[in-house]
C-alpha cells in the first residue's frame, strides 16, 4: 500500500509517523521527568523528618535522664524539666505548620505522627506525677535515728531504775535534755533542715520535745530522793513522771518512723512511674 502511494503522501505520512513518535517520546518523557521530580521531593522531605526525628529522639532520652537524675541524686531538690508535652521541641514539631507540610509531603506519615500524640505527652505528664510522689528524705537514716533514739531512753530508765535498787549517790544517766544523743540531733541543724523541707516532721519535733525533757528532768528530782535516801519516792518518780513522758516519747518516735514509711512508699511510687511510663 506504501507503494503505491505518492511521493507527497509518503512524505506526509513519514512527517505525520515522526510526529507521533515525537509526542509519546515527549508525554513518556515528562512522566519519567515528573516522577523522577516526586521521588526526589520525597527524599529529600523524608531525610529532613528523619533529621528531625533522631533530634527528637535525643532530646527525650536526655529528657528522661534529668529525671532519671532526680530519682537518683539526692542532690537534686527540683525535677527541672518541661512537663507541657505541647512545649518541648518535639511537641513544637507534631502541634505546628512542620507536621502539616510533612504529612503533605508523605501522607502515609500522618497515622505515624497521630500515633505518637498520646505516648508523648503521658511521658510529660508522668514527670509531674514523679515530681508530686518524689521526695529527698534520707528514710533509712532517720528511721534509723529515731529507732536509736527509743532504744537509748529505754537504756536511760533501765539504768536509772537499777541505780536507784543499787542505792546509788546520784544517777549517771544524761539529765540535760539537750545533750543526749537525740537531743543533740532534735536541736542540731539536721532536725531543724528537716523541719523546713518535711514540715509533718516539725510537728512531731515540736510535740516531742516537752515529754523528752521531763524525762531528763526528772532525773534530777531523783537525785533529790536518792541524796535523801528516800527510794520509795525515788521509784515513785519513776512511776509518775518517767514511765508515762517515756510513752509518750516513743508513741512519737514510732509515729514518726511510721511517718517515714510513708516517704518511702512515695519514692517508691514514683521510681514505679518512671519504670512503667517514663522510661
């Protein structure tokens, strides 16, 4: 048929083939062209999120390290860390116009980015738990204290008692309130740091002290008995003076040792915090 044709209508169909040709060439190019171009736009938006990403990353786990820090360093007073999840770094990214060019780039990231809204911000909000749970008391060193503190009055009235059966001059017990062991500590620095930073504490301090000092108090009047040789009167001090105020000094030893425990279980709750949600 081509044969047959005219020179001009071979010629003319020749043209009419090449430009065919020239077209799905040109439509076959720019397709190539166009998604060689979107491939390219979404590496380089993806290597930018990654970026962005790993700076997250790094900013949280240096994040849970001040906590970590708090939890471990008695040191430490103030957990100082950002607690508003929509404040950090990262909650700047995922609540502002960066996400929503990311996911308009990469719109299969919107799932991830939704996604990790809730984790993120129950990982800052579990900071103000351990904040509120966390405490710097030394308990094992003041129940420690307080336990001392009992056994040692009990001492002093077992010793007492026997130099009164003994007939003794005068007692060798500490009569100065001030200058026992626990006195020293009850009106030392330490009880009074103690009082500032644990006010609970104060108030057992304070509610301590009167039946402290009629313990070391009474001490004298049996001195006053025992020079009279008087050891029915001496024991009667004993009874009435001694024993109850002793009572009462333990009762408030233990209730403070009891109160300590009670710290402890908050600085256990909010290491458990830190375990669970933080970490």
């Amino acid at each position: 048929m081509f044969k047959n044709m005219t020179v001009g209508k071979q010629i003319a169909l020749g043209f009419g083939i090449v430009l065919v040709l020239l077209g799905i060439i040109g439509i076959t190019s720019y397709t190539g062209i166009g998604g060689i171009v979107t491939n390219a736009v979404n590496m380089i938006n993806g290597e930018s999120i990654i970026g962005e990403m790993k700076a997250r990353e790094i900013d949280h786990l240096n994040w849970a390290g001040k906590v970590s820090a708090f939890l471990q360093d008695k040191d430490i007073k103030e957990l100082q860390v950002e607690t508003d999840h929509t404040k950090c770094q990262l909650g700047k990214w995922l609540f502002g116009e960066e996400r929503k060019n990311a996911e308009a780039a990469i719109p299969a990231l919107a799932s991830v980015f939704k996604s990790m809204e809730e984790p993120h911000k129950r990982l800052h909000e579990s900071a103000i738990e351990i904040a509120e749970k966390m405490n710097k008391l030394d308990v094992e060193g003041v129940m420690t204290s307080f336990y001392r503190a009992e056994v040692a009055h009990l001492n002093w009235l077992d010793k007492a008692m026997n130099e009164i059966i003994e007939k003794k001059a005068s007692l060798s017990v500490e009569l100065d309130h001030t200058k026992c062991a626990f006195g020293k500590w009850l009106y030392g620095t330490e009880a009074a740091n103690m009082t500032k930073q644990f006010p609970a504490f104060g108030a057992l301090f304070q509610k301590i002290k009167e039946p402290h000092r009629l313990i070391h108090d009474s001490g004298n009047l049996i001195n006053e008995k025992l020079a009279a040789k008087d050891y029915d009167g001496a024991f009667a001090i004993v009874s009435n003076r001694i024993q109850p105020n002793l009572k009462k000094t333990v009762s408030i030893l233990r209730e403070a040792r009891n109160l300590a425990r009670d710290f402890k279980k908050g600085q256990t709750e909010a290491g458990n915090i830190f375990v669970r949600v933080t970490h």
